[in-house]
C-alpha cells in the first residue's frame, strides 16, 4: 500500500505526519508513504489572535481541498485544530496516538509564577490567557502566531519575557528541555483532543478506516471522541474559550468554557460515557446560555 499523506508544512505538522506513517509501517512494514505540505490561510494570517479572525478551518481548508480531489489519501491533524464539524463527505479515523495533554510555559528567565508584574506573556489562545489572567492578573497577555519555533524566536530574541505552549508540540520536536514548567489541569486546561493526532478520511474510503480500527487504542479513542463531542455541543470554534480532558479510569470530564471576558471551570464524574456529556453540557450550558 502507498499512502499520500497531507500535512501542513511546520516542522510539528511534519514531526505528526512522519509519526502517523512510521505507527502505520510499524503494523504492516509493507506500506510505503509520502508527505504532501501544504500551507493553510491560519498559516498565513499572524497578525491577529485565531479567536479575532473568526472563521472555521483557518487549518485545514486547503488540505481538505485536496483529500476532497484525491490527490491525498489522508491528512494528519492535531485534532485541536480542526473544527468542531466536519464536511460529511469526510471522517475521522479512531484515534491511534495521544501525547501529553498538558500546556507549558516557557521562559529564559523565571517560572510563570516568579516573573516580575508586568512581564509581557505571549499566547494566541484565549482559553489560555483567560485561565492564566485567573492566576496572575499582574502579567500582560499579548498575542503570537507563528509555528512552534517561530515563538520559541520570537521569545529568545526578547519580544516576551514568557510564551504558553503546547507541551505535545515541544515533546515531538524533542524540544522538552525548553520547557520551564507544565501547568496542571487545575491551573491551565488544554484545548479539546489536545496531543491527539487525528486523521482525516474520505467517508467512502472504508478500506483505510478498516485499517485504522484495527490500529485504534481503545483509552485514547475513548477520550478523544468524549472531549471532542463536548465540543461539538457547545459549539466550539477558535474565538470560543473552550477547553476538556477526560480521564478514563476516574471517569472524569474536566471542563472550561467562557465568553471573551471570563472563563469558568468544572470536573464532572460519571462512569456512563452518555450521561457524564449530558451532564456536563446540562451544567455549562446552564451557566453561559440562560
């Protein structure tokens, strides 16, 4: 089998699509691949906060374009960066690979909570700022775009005394060591599905999804596929505060969701899958939708 696998064309994106294709070729050492980058419209806007430009898809709309034309087999995503829907002539495999969930803080001088007040700290995330605002109002919170070593830069060369990352992101670059500190879930929530690698099928490619059910690790679809519908149900998108991780042997859903001016926080437990959702978008749309 040769698989053509699209990617955006970070250095991360890369690391994710190589790490799809080897995971693959480690079950059937006869499938060969190739990676084909693309450059999407959230690549080339980073001038504004991703929760300002508003608009679905900002990366992944000129791979879909491709996967929809078949000149792709798949796409490899993180799974917080696609949608909350998907077009419904495409679908998502179940779900193989998972790193850390966790957001980080970076710095060359201090941890987040040994800066000195009014240390600029830089984040494209609102989820973020709203959660670390709630930690330390004394800080100030501006934006940055850019791939992943593009901020580590963007950092080094002085314009922010501190960045907030992904830790995933930094691990597969095997960059952890830049890693100061790693927020708690109690401090700062990922994004939904974050660390996941997700990918994208044609609906009718049934021979690739076969595939990938038989690859699927059970804890991490489980998990996946439970953040990903509570965002889902809410509506999430980029300008949307929003944030889950679910853990499998509590059967615990922590969860925060906001407007552009607060955030709020909530840990639900239930061991039924269904009935921990529907409590947990009972309470917050309770909260924020009247």
């Amino acid at each position: 089998m040769y698989l053509k696998i699209g990617s955006r064309a970070s250095k991360l994106a890369l690391a994710q699509s190589h790490e799809i294709g080897r995971f693959l070729q480690s079950v059937d050492p006869s499938i060969r691949y190739e990676i084909v980058p693309f450059s999407t419209k959230g690549d080339k806007i980073l001038d504004k906060p991703l929760h300002e430009i508003g608009q679905k898809g900002l990366f992944t709309q000129e791979i879909e374009d491709a996967l929809r034309d078949k000149k792709i087999d798949l796409a490899v995503h993180s799974l917080k960066d696609l949608p909350s829907q998907l077009d419904s002539m495409f679908c998502l495999a179940p779900f193989c690979l998972r790193a850390d969930p966790s957001d980080c803080f970076i710095s060359n001088s201090a941890d987040f909570y040994h800066l000195p007040s009014g240390s600029i700290i830089g984040t494209g995330s609102l989820r973020r700022e709203l959660q670390l605002k709630a930690l330390r109002n004394d800080l100030v919170y501006r934006n940055i775009r850019g791939n992943v070593l593009t901020r580590l830069k963007k950092l080094d060369e002085g314009e922010y005394d501190g960045i907030v990352l992904a830790s995933a992101g930094l691990k597969r670059l095997g960059l952890e060591e830049r890693i100061t500190q790693v927020f708690t879930k109690e401090e700062c929530l990922g994004a939904c599905g974050q660390g996941v690698l997700a990918v994208e099928l044609l609906a009718e490619n049934q021979e690739l999804y076969a595939l990938f059910s038989k690859l699927k690790n059970e804890v991490i679809d489980q998990s996946a596929r439970i953040e990903r519908a509570f965002l889902t149900a809410m509506d999430g998108s980029c300008h949307t505060p929003i944030g889950a991780l679910y853990d499998g042997k509590s059967h615990t859903l922590n969860v925060v969701y906001g407007d552009a001016a607060s955030i709020g926080r909530y840990t639900f437990q239930e061991k039924d899958p269904g009935r921990l959702l529907a409590k947990a978008l009972l309470s917050v749309k309770g909260d924020w939708n009247g």
